[in-house]
C-alpha cells in the first residue's frame, strides 16, 4: 500500500504515508538546524569583514548597510598578514612532503615487506600519532632549544613531523593494503626488484591516496597553533595562526581586518577540503577505523 | 650461516627465517621515521619526566630537586589550589564537551545518512567547521561573544528583548567555561558527524530489513540494530576525541587564557602558563603534565590496541 504512495523511495517505500509527511517536518526542521548552526558564525565573520568601522561598533546590524573591502587592503597591505601566510605555507608543503616520502616507504614496509618487529613498529606509529601535544610541548620546548631550533621554521617543521609523519603512515598502511599483491609479484617475477617494483608499480597506484593523505597532513600543519606559539617569538618566524594573536593582542587590527584576516585563512583549507570531500568520510574511516 | 645452510640445504638459513625474509631493505625504508618518532615523541616523553625532578627553567641550567615540583603543584601555595581546579575543569570540559559532541554528531550523522534532495550539500555544509582553523574559530566566536552590544549575541537578545543587560559570555566566571565549551562542540562535531556516518554506511541493510519484518518500530531499529553496529566506531571516536579535547589548548588560549579566576583552567593552559608564559619553570610545568600522563596512556593503549585489532 506504501508502495502504492510513493513509487520512487525504494527505502521509503516501507514506512506509511502518515510518518513520511511527519519524517519530512523532521528533516527539514533538523536541516535548518543544522545549517544556521553551522553557517551562522560563518556568516557573521564573512559579514563582519566587508563592513565599515562604525558599522562594525556603532551601529551593528545582521545584514550590512553598505559593503567595503577596506577591511581587505588593511589586511593585506599593512600588516605582516602576507608574511605570515608565507611562513605557514613553507611549513606546510615542506613538512607534508617530507611526511609523504618517508610516510609512504615506511607504510609500505610495514603493509608489504615480511621482517620481525614489523607489527612492533606499527605499533609505535599508531601511539606516535595518538601522543598528544599537550603532553609533549614543554619537553619539545626544551629539546629544540637545545638543538638552537626555537623561533625558526625549521624547527616548526621538525615538529610538525612528530603529528603529520605518523599519522601519514598509518593512512597509508592502509590503503597499501587495498592494492592486490599479485600485482606486485608480477612485476617481481619479470625481474623487477623491490625498490623498483615499489616506484614503478605500487606507487602510481596509490597516487590518489598520496593526494588525500597530502591534503590531510597539509591541513593539519597549516592549521596548527601550540606549537607555533610556543617555539616562535620573532614577527618575521611566525606562522599566520600565531601571527594573527600578535596583532589581536597587541590591538594592532581592529575586529573588521581582524575578521578580514580570518576569512581569509578559512580559505585554504575550505578549498581543500571542498575538493576532497567525496573523500573525506571514506579516507577518514579507514584511516580511524579500519587500518 | 654457512653452516645452516650446508645442513638444511632446502630451507632458507635460520637467521634469515627468524629476522624475515624482507628484513634488510624493511628496516632501511623504516628507520627514517622510527628515527622521527624517537626523537621527537619518544624521547620528550623520557625528557618530560626527567624534567618534573629539576628546577628547570627557561635559559637556566637544571638542578635535580627531587619531588619538590610535585609538591609544589599539588600542594604549593602558589600552584596547588589552581592546580585542582585544572584537574576539574579539565574533566568537566572534556566530559561535557565529549558527550555533547557525541550526541550532536550522532544526530547529524543520522540526518545526512537518510535520503532527501541536496543531501551532498548539507554534507558539505554540516562538515565546514572542521575544515576551519581552531585559531580562526576561536578568533571568531571571541568577536560573536563580545560583551558590549557589537557582540552579534548580546545584540541579538537585546533586539529580541530576551535580556536587557549585556552578557559577558567570557567575562563572567560562571557562564566562561559554558562559553568555551560550545565552540569546542561547534567545531567539534563534524568529525563524530563524519566518523558515525561512515559506521552507519557499513551497518547492513538486510539487519533493517529483517527488524522491519519483525515490527521493530524506529526507535526500536535504532535502539537494536544501529546502535550495535555502531559501537566500534564511536569507541574509537570517542577515545580520540576525547585525548584532542583535553589536550587542545587553542580555543581556552584564545577565548580566555585560563581565566576569569581560573575558571576555564585546564591542564594544557597551567602548563603553558607555568613554563612558558609566566613563571618560565619548565620543571614544574613538566610535572603537571607528568601528574596527567598514565591517564592519557591508558586511553593511548587502549586506542592503540583496538586500532590494530583489525590488522591481525
């Protein structure tokens, strides 16, 4: 009889007609929810960036009278805004490449090669990749002010690898697990060896895992903070995340650039994670959950 | 090896057979990241303990003071009472934060596992928190909290006449902790949202089928059928979430900085602030992460274990 009601809905085609017209109010109510919830906040940055200052503070409305990107050129052209931006971005690539080689061959050893100890060094990843920051940063602190590390990029590259590398390595553990060995013993049979098997064969394989995985360690470089505000003092070291507590607390941005800025630095990892999307809930439980 | 050889000509030497046949070229491609994780987790970790038992501080050489830290954390005039209250904020505000984003994923995980039109949409749209910097969220929620009428809640309440003062969200010591603790649950459920969404797409569809034949009503499928199948994933879930939250310090730095009066202390932030920010004694601050370690380890293994439970 429900059937009869509605054709198309496979799933639905179970339930009564009285309860469907009831889970749509449902869904439609939590949808609402959900999308003032979530884009709520958003809109009051994005909307607080394009106003003027006395319609920042004087005269606050929910939609702006009139729009400006003042706010935009303050951000961009007087303050280190730019510069901070490119500090994190050579944090970012460089950590992430680094992770990405040495993640992936160390991933393949594990999921592939057959040698004792193998199960204990995946172990040690996985417990690297759990070890909080929180725990970590005064004794991190202390080791690279001893390696004379503190208030250089490199020394907020080194660190960002103790996060990105394990957690590299165990994305990829497992999506070398996904390719079919038989592949692999082909190539070995034809004469190939290992390492070259590895880069000819496996690899251009697992290019599309590489690419998640990339945007994944990169996202999480690029959006890092305790470290950065830790180990760096100097304005010209700083990574944006950093950087921007510099200017909010030294009153240097009033809230429009402030916000400006802000907007601004959502944009990379939206953009990335816009066009990792179809990946995301997939990538994100087999690396979690599955292995 | 020679002689393993000669005597057992058909099988591969002994040596070889017990370190794997792969051992050579599977420890080179290893060691570079064993190395990392040795120097920078393994080692701050023996590091950190060594630390808490010197009177370490910033440019000065260590002394060992024995448990002279520890008694000054847990007991100190200047440290101790802070310090408890640390200890309860921090399990306040990962308990709370926790279940709330639990609760919250699970319905957002529900509502974008079921099918309606621009369904993909609404995924994009419930995940984008996740994608933000904490830094920026923090940085923006301190602006929606403001306290003078600029602050779009204040404004909000005050045009729909629900309060006629100004709030000050972060300002008031009873309402601070709340405050923090709903950005961490705005930006925090994405990831329950995305994680119970994958469990619920590997839940079988014929368990649904055979509880519908047996006139399980909707609570009663979701009380039976999804709720087991999810459990593995949201264990996981939660157990990581619950280590990042304890541990993040971002949104409490930048919304608060611990205060008002400590109201919003946790752990992390009285590190930061014994070690680096204020009194600059990397001794003491390592014993208050010291004094917090065999917890998180015990979740760390417990984690760990279940996440490798698969690979066997």
């Amino acid at each position: 009889m429900a059937t009869l009601a509605r054709p198309a809905g496979r799933t639905r085609a179970r339930t009564r007609t009285r309860p469907l017209a009831l889970k749509r109010v449902a869904l439609l109510l939590t949808g609402l929810f959900f999308t003032l919830w979530t884009l709520g906040p958003i809109y009051w940055i994005v909307v607080t960036s394009l106003k003027t200052e006395l319609q920042v503070y004087r005269q606050p409305t929910l939609v702006p009278t009139a729009v400006t990107f003042k706010n935009y050129q303050t951000v961009l052209f007087h303050s280190n805004f730019l510069l901070y931006i490119r500090n994190s971005l050579t944090v970012a690539l460089v950590t992430t490449a680094l992770s990405l080689v040495f993640g992936s061959i160390c991933a393949y050893a594990i999921a592939r090669l057959r040698f004792r100890g193998r199960r204990l060094v995946a172990r040690a990843i996985v417990i690297s990749y759990l070890a909080p920051g929180g725990l970590l940063f005064i004794s991190l602190f202390e080791l690279l002010t001893e390696l004379h590390l503190t208030d250089k990029l490199a020394g907020l590259m080194v660190s960002y690898l103790s996060f990105t590398l394990p957690f590299c390595t165990w994305l990829m553990i497992g999506y070398f697990r996904t390719i079919p060995a038989e592949l692999e013993e082909a190539a070995l049979v034809d004469g190939c060896t290992r390492l070259r098997a590895l880069i000819y064969v496996i690899m251009p394989l697992t290019l599309p895992a590489l690419v998640v995985v990339a945007l994944y360690s990169f996202t999480q470089a690029w959006n890092e903070f305790l470290y950065a505000l830790v180990f760096i003092s100097s304005d010209s070291q700083k990574t944006f995340t950093v950087g921007l507590i510099g200017l909010i607390q030294g009153d240097t941005l009033p809230w429009g650039p402030m916000m400006a800025a802000a907007s601004l630095g959502m944009i990379p990892p939206i953009i990335i994670y816009v066009l990792a999307q179809r990946w995301v809930v997939s990538g994100l439980a087999a690396g979690a959950v599955k292995g | 090896m020679a002689t393993a050889t000669l005597s057992r000509p058909t099988e591969r030497p002994v040596w070889r057979r017990a370190l794997g046949t792969d051992w050579k070229l599977g420890w080179m491609l290893v060691l570079p990241v064993l190395a990392v994780l040795a120097g920078l987790v393994a080692y701050p970790f023996v590091l950190a303990i060594a630390l808490s038992f010197t009177d370490k501080m910033i440019g000065r050489p260590a002394h060992f003071v024995g448990w002279q830290n520890y008694r000054d954390v847990l007991f100190g005039d200047e440290f101790g009472s802070i310090f408890r209250r640390a200890v309860l904020n921090t399990v306040l505000y990962t308990v709370v934060a926790v279940a709330c984003k639990s609760v919250l994923g699970m319905g957002m995980a529900l509502f974008l596992h079921e099918q309606f039109p621009g369904r993909n949409l609404m995924r994009a749209i419930c995940f984008l928190p996740w994608a933000i910097p904490s830094l920026i969220v923090g940085l923006s929620w301190q602006w929606i909290y403001n306290g003078t009428n600029a602050g779009v809640l204040n404004m909000l309440l005050n045009d729909l006449h629900l309060s006629d003062t100004l709030i000050q969200w972060l300002g008031n010591p009873r309402l601070a902790l709340w405050s923090v603790i709903l950005v961490v649950i705005w930006q925090g459920c994405p990831f329950y949202g995305m994680m119970f969404l994958a469990g619920l797409q590997a839940v079988q569809a014929e368990l649904y089928e055979a509880a519908a034949i047996d006139g399980a009503n909707i609570f009663q499928r979701y009380l039976y059928v999804t709720l087991p199948g999810l459990s593995a994933v949201a264990t996981i879930t939660i157990l990581l979430s619950t280590i990042w939250t304890a541990n993040s310090i971002n949104y409490i730095y930048i919304l608060t900085g611990g205060g008002p009066a400590n109201t919003t202390m946790t752990f992390p932030m009285f590190a930061y602030q014994v070690g680096i920010a204020g009194a600059q004694r990397l001794g003491a601050a390592s014993a208050i992460t010291v004094l917090f370690l065999p917890f998180f380890l015990l979740i760390i293994f417990a984690l760990t274990r279940r996440m490798l439970a698969e690979e066997r």
